[in-house]
C-alpha cells in the first residue's frame, strides 16, 4: 500500500476509535447497581419527569435493598428520582445534580463513563473537592419497588 493512503487509512481509524471511546448519549442508559449494590438506578431520558428538559437524562431508584427487611428503620428509596443532567458534551453527561439518599444532600454531578462502569462525580463547588461513586450495568432488577411511592420531601422534580 502507498505510503500516502496507508497514512490516510491510520489517521482515519485514529478518528473513528476516538469518536467510538467519546460514546453516545445513550450509552448511559439502562440500569446500574451502586458500589455498595445497595441500590439500582434506572437512567433513562426525562420526558416523563415534571421540571426535566425532554433532552436530559434522569436516574431514578429502581431497586431499594431494604425493600423486603421488616426490620428497616429508614423510609425507602423506591422510585426517588436521584440524577438529573441536561447536557452530554460526548464523553459525559455535565449541568446536573445527583442527591446521596444516604447523606440526604444533593450535590452538583457529571456522569462519566469509564471502560464498563459509569462513574458519577459529586461536588460542591469544583470537581476537585468531589467523590466518585462507580456503578455497573446490570441486565435485570428485582421486584419490590414497584408498587411503592417516593418520599415526597427531599428531591427536585419528584415524581413523573
């Protein structure tokens, strides 16, 4: 192969790998499992979320890990929305918020993926002073959410 294509042919595969590890929007979508897999999210477009621009992406707990303990003295988390951001500037999802249902505060977020793992970076003021929670995909969700209605105190835009 010529000298001149063979280059062309490598600066165009360098292109097409770098669009490829940036990802699409989409790519967040599905269901993920806390670090303490205590919790699933569901991260999925905002439509159906009061205060949401139809373009963001939304979590919300799908799974609660005390969903069937009778002995829980902490109200659930089922289907609290948790993440919001309305901006993916193709490596990650920016101009969003995450609340840490076990701190009870929200925090300014950026989604990122990271080989298999999303990594979510919650902050107050610069990236910097934040922490990484790393999630991993799963393919399904146990039951017992699905019936059970959010606290309504704590979250911006509860609800669907």
């Amino acid at each position: 192969m010529p000298l001149k294509i063979w280059c062309a042919a490598v600066v165009m595969g360098v292109s097409l790998g770098t669009a490829r590890a940036q990802g699409s929007a989409d790519d967040f979508v599905g269901y993920w499992k806390t670090a303490q897999g205590d919790g699933i999210v569901q991260l999925k477009r905002c439509p159906l979320y009061k205060n949401a621009p139809p373009t963001a992406l939304c979590g919300v707990i799908v799974w609660d890990a005390e969903v069937d303990n009778p002995q829980r003295n902490v109200s659930l988390d089922c289907n609290r929305k948790v993440f919001e951001a309305s901006k993916f500037d193709g490596a990650a999802w920016t101009d969003g918020w995450a609340f840490d249902t076990r701190k009870r505060k929200f925090y300014t977020a950026r989604l990122r993926m990271k080989g298999e793992n999303l990594h979510l970076r919650a902050y107050v003021g610069s990236e910097i002073n934040g922490e990484t929670e790393v999630f991993t995909r799963v393919a399904q969700v146990p039951g017992g959410c699905e019936e059970r209605q959010p606290e309504a105190t704590s979250v911006k835009g509860v609800g669907r």
